[in-house]
C-alpha cells in the first residue's frame, strides 16, 4: 500500500469518525487491544479493524534480553 493510499483512508477515517476516534484508535492498536473490542467500540467488523491495522502501522516485535541475562553476559 502506497502513502497516497494511506492518506486517503486517514482521510476517510476523520470525516467519518473525527480526529480524535483516530487517536483513539491509534492509542487501542499500540495497547495491543484486541480486534474484537475495537470493532465493538467503532461499531464495525474485525476485517474492518484489520484493514485499518494494517492501513495505519506495522506490527513491530522487538526481543528484548533479561536484565539477568545481559549481567551473565558482561562476567
């Protein structure tokens, strides 16, 4: 999905649901909040939060080494 693509659905988004229902949104996908509560919220389907998900960021996981670990590490 290109960026002009993107910004058409943001768009979208804020002349239906409003600036801050993208905030809110933005804020339940970077909680992890599950697709189900926010089809609930926004009164939609899971493929539709998907699509969003998908539309406004990328899943990014990290993996991140005990703290435990990293002291091993440095003996």
């Amino acid at each position: 999905m290109g960026a002009r693509n993107r910004e058409t659905i943001v768009r979208n988004f804020v002349e239906r649901y409003g600036a801050e229902r993208l905030r809110r949104l933005v804020d339940l996908l970077a909680e992890s909040a599950s697709g189900q509560d926010i089809a609930t919220e926004f009164a939609v389907s899971r493929e539709r939060v998907r699509q969003w998900k998908n539309a406004f960021g990328e899943v990014v996981t990290i993996y991140q080494v005990h703290a435990e670990v990293r002291a091993a590490l440095l003996k």
